[in-house]
C-alpha cells in the first residue's frame, strides 16, 4: 500500500517507520527540555517553583507517552503487524483531533465568558469566540470522519490544514522582511514545522488507509454483484434450455 493522497507515494511501512521515529527523537528531545526546567531554578536562583515544576511535569508525563505511543508503533512496523500499525495510527489521530477540539473549545468559552462577565474584555471575547467556533469545526469533523470511517471529514481537516501553513508562512514573511523579526520568526517557523509535520504525517496516513479500505469494500462489493449476476444467468439457462 502506497500513501499516495497528499503525499509523494512512500509504502506504508516507510512512512509509518518516519512518524515512529520522529516521535521518539522529538519526544526525548521534549523530556530533556523538561529535565532542564527542573534544575532552571537551581542555576539561576529562581524563587517561583511552583509553576516551573508543574509545567515541567506535566510536559515530561506528555513526552513519556509520546515516546511509548511511537515505540510501540515502531514495534508493530517492524513485525509487519499491519492490522496493529492501523489500530496504533487511529488511535493518535483520535489523540490529535480531541487535543485541538478541547483547545478550540476553551477558546470558544473563554470567549463567551468575557463577553459575559468580564467588562474591559469585550474585544478579546469578541475575538476569541468566532475564532475558537470556527477552528473547532475542523477537528470535529477530524473525529467524526475517524468513527464514521468518512475520508471526506478527514480529507477536510488535511485541507484546511495546508491552507493554515499557507497563510502562517506568509505571515511568516512579512515579520521577517518587513517588520524585521528575524529570530522570533525562525523560531515560529521551525516550532510550527516541526508540529505540522507530525501530526499531518499521521492524518494524511490514516487517510491513505480509509481510502485504501473503501477500494477494497468498493472491489468486494463489485465482485459481488458481478457473481450474483453470474449466478442469476446460470439458474435462468437451467430454467430454461435451450432447444435442440
């Protein structure tokens, strides 16, 4: 099986080692970040622990299980376990969608509330509200196409996402050339890539797999047809011989 929707057509196995392998280097590159914000009170003489340690925590716990959910999607891989590959590949896409639907959520509600309750935030609810209403659509129809099996839902979060990257890597430009920020924007930019890459990687194989799912439904069924009509041509000649 080729990944040949959205991608350049590497076998399945190929691309699924890539996403492994890269969540295994990112995720033990994020845990030596968070071992780093553990002893960054230490070097420099910080009082606030308290903020520190849980962002430090929290963002290890999250590394720790990117790093088992990516080993044992290699392990699968390697072993040709197709069946367990897919299952593995569901179940991050499933991760992806609920993380950035729960995240657009908050930004509709936030909003909502400080429209509600909090005078002198108006703008900013005003702001939040259709932003975060608008960007949950994407992710929902994310997970509703994962259960449903719909490659059309999921076709929709893979587009609006390359549409996304095209519009921040034009902002991207004119902080850079025109507004002159140059290292904030590098780093945006490679943050941002590196983000992109993965979680899309993940849809676009799960995509890959639906469609490949339906061709074989869609052969089965033709080949089904194709034999009762065989079946039905055969009872009407016994039915009917033909006369000598």
């Amino acid at each position: 099986m080729k990944i040949s929707h959205f991608c350049w057509g590497p076998e399945l196995k190929r691309a699924v080692n890539f996403l492994a392998i890269y969540g295994m280097v990112m995720s033990v590159l994020g845990a030596m970040g968070s071992v780093f914000l553990f002893i960054l009170p230490m070097l420099f003489g910080i009082t606030d622990l308290a903020g520190i340690y849980t962002g430090a925590t929290v963002l290890l716990l999250v590394k720790f299980g990117w790093f088992v959910f990516s080993f044992k999607l290699h392990q699968k891989n390697t072993a040709e376990d197709f069946a367990g590959v897919k299952k593995i590949i569901k179940i991050g896409n499933y991760i992806i969608g609920s993380v950035q639907a729960g995240f657009f959520a908050l930004l509709l509600i936030f909003g909502i509330i400080f429209i509600t309750f909090g005078p002198g935030y108006n703008i900013m609810g005003y702001i939040m509200m259709p932003l975060g209403g608008f960007f949950l659509v994407f992710p929902s129809l994310l997970l509703d196409g994962i259960r449903r099996k719909h490659s059309g839902k999921v076709k929709a979060w893979i587009v609006f996402k390359l549409v996304f990257l095209g519009l921040f890597l034009a902002m991207c430009m004119v902080k850079l050339f025109i507004a002159g920020q140059v290292l904030s924007t590098i780093i945006q930019l490679i943050m941002f890539t590196l983000g992109f890459m993965y979680c899309s990687g993940m849809v676009i194989v799960h995509y890959n797999i639906l469609l490949d799912d339906e061709n074989v439904l869609e052969s089965a069924l033709e080949n089904f047809s194709n034999k009762g009509y065989y079946l039905d041509n055969q009872q009407q000649i016994k039915d009917d011989p033909p006369a000598y």
